[in-house]
C-alpha cells in the first residue's frame, strides 16, 4: 500500500501539523539517480520537506525549494505538489567527503548560502519566489526559518533519512508543526516542552515500524489533535518529456548539432532526475539545427 502525507489539526484550529512516512520515494530517487550517502540524506530531507510543504496548499498547487550553498556538496532540489508527487535532485550525486569523521550532518557539506522557496498555484503565469539565508544547512531547520521570515509563521520541521551500513535508505521520513497567528502562548510553551523532551531519531522510529501519527503524539502531548483527510498517495514522479529533452538540446548551439549530425550520430540524453533515457535521432537534429539558424537569423 502506498504511503501519503497525513494532515493533523489541534482542535481549536490554532495548530497544523503534517507527517509522512517517505522512505518508497527516497529509496526510489537513490536508485534512479545512484546517490551517495550525503546527497542521498540531504535530497531525502529536501523531498520529505517539500512533501509535507505542498500538503498544506491547495489542489494544483505544488513548492519547489532550492539550497544553493558554497560548499562542496553544492545544491540541493526538491518540488512535490498537494497531490502527493515529489522529486529531487543534487547536481554532485557522487559527492563523498574524504572521511564520515562527522557522520551525515550536512552543514559542513553545504556550507553558507541560500535558500529560494518557489509556490506554482495554476493561475498565476509566473510562480511566487521567497529567498532567506540557510541558517545551518540541514534541510528542517532552513525550512523552519523560511516558514517565519517569509510568512511569519512559527513551525516545528523535523526531517529523517536513515541509511544502513551500505548506504541504502532503510526508512525516511518527517513532521512539521505550524503555529497559527492568534494561538494562545502557553500552548506554544507546551509544544516547546514536549519537544524538547522528544529526542527520539524519527527515521529510527519509522524503522522500527512507527505510523506519520507516531511522529505527531510527543510533540502534541496534552494537547487535543484530529486528523483531516488527504487522500493522495504519495509517489516520485518527474514530467519530463521528449519534447523538453529536445528544447533543451537547443543550448548546445548549431556548432555543437552540426557535429553531432556530420558524425550521424544520435543524441542520447537521460533525465538527472529520473533516470529515464531519450533518444533523438538524427533527423530532428537537423530539424533542430535549421530551426536555430532561422531564429540567428532574425
């Protein structure tokens, strides 16, 4: 059975909370990319993110977040949509340290940099941007404070991605809790208790057979939640087409096409996001080249 995102609600509606068990989709972008242990972790926290981001928007509505960082592991993409689809991506998916003296914190490995936060909604012919500075590099953290510098909302974002001896994703998941304008104080003291009473590994708990509504309970201990309906599974889903392959061969320049077509050679180009091989033969090299000299032209 397919996992989704699990939505909660205190019941006087002052608190939101989101959760999911993500470890199908992590594993999967490991597999089609081929990920290393840190970009494995740090694209995994960006996916469970996004995933629980877009839980709270609307329908047509996806998040896209972009850590550009000075450090060797260099960026990290994620976009999901309130449907449940989500992928990711680092640029260096074989970026190894020279030691694991640090174990998997990323914070060394990104470095300093930023954070773009990109919300499509379907109407808007271009998407909403929000760029704050990444305050430690580790996904939750810079996502928690986008979430109050942008939109002045207090939040709780805590992401996993456990990985075994081999460096293969065993479990993933994470929660996040939104403090609403208007919530009474001393139920935000409450949560700040709880949650530093909870120092349980999450992606642990989801190893070790725990439910999205697990992760929920020790923060929102004392305090009355009910769980609303999101009936939308989760899934890796990239929309990659041959026709975007194709446009995007455009940047190769006639120079670089003209080669390829007098070595009658076809282009072979695989999606970095899911893995999936396109071939463009000869022929719509040539197409593609007269249609780049005609626009030179102009």
């Amino acid at each position: 059975m397919k996992e989704k995102v699990h939505r909660f609600v205190s019941n006087d509606f002052t608190i939101r909370i989101a959760a999911v068990n993500s470890t199908a989709v992590v594993a999967e972008m490991q597999k089609l990319q081929q990920t290393y242990p840190l970009p494995t972790v740090a694209v995994g926290r960006a996916m469970t993110g996004a995933l629980l981001m877009a839980s709270h928007l609307k329908e047509g509505q996806q998040v896209g977040l972009y850590f550009k960082g000075d450090g060797p592991l260099t960026a990290v993409y994620a976009e999901a949509n309130f449907e449940g689809q989500v992928r990711g991506y680092s640029p260096v998916p074989v970026f190894e340290p020279a030691n694991y003296e640090g174990g998997l914190k990323l914070a060394t490995h990104m470095g300093k940099g930023m954070l773009t936060v990109t919300r499509h909604l379907p109407f808007q012919k271009q998407p909403h941007n929000g760029t704050v500075e990444m305050v430690s590099g580790e996904i939750g953290d810079d996502i928690a404070h986008y979430l109050i510098q942008s939109h002045q909302i207090r939040s709780l974002v805590s992401l996993g991605v456990y990985l075994d001896t081999y460096g293969q994703v065993r479990a993933a998941g994470g929660v996040i809790l939104e403090v609403m304008p208007g919530v009474e104080e001393a139920l935000v003291d409450k949560i700040q208790k709880n949650a530093e009473k909870f120092t349980e590994n999450i992606s642990k708990m989801l190893l070790d057979g725990a439910q999205p509504v697990d992760l929920v309970k020790p923060y929102m201990e004392g305090i009355p939640f009910t769980e609303l309906d999101h009936d939308h599974s989760v899934e890796y889903y990239c929309p990659c087409t041959k026709d975007r392959v194709v446009r995007a061969l455009e940047t190769l320049g006639i120079a670089e096409l003209e080669d390829m077509i007098m070595k009658n050679e076809p282009a072979e180009v695989v999606c970095q996001m899911c893995g999936r091989p396109y071939e463009v033969p000869v022929p719509e090299l040539s197409e593609l080249k007269d249609k780049l000299h005609k626009g030179s032209l102009h």
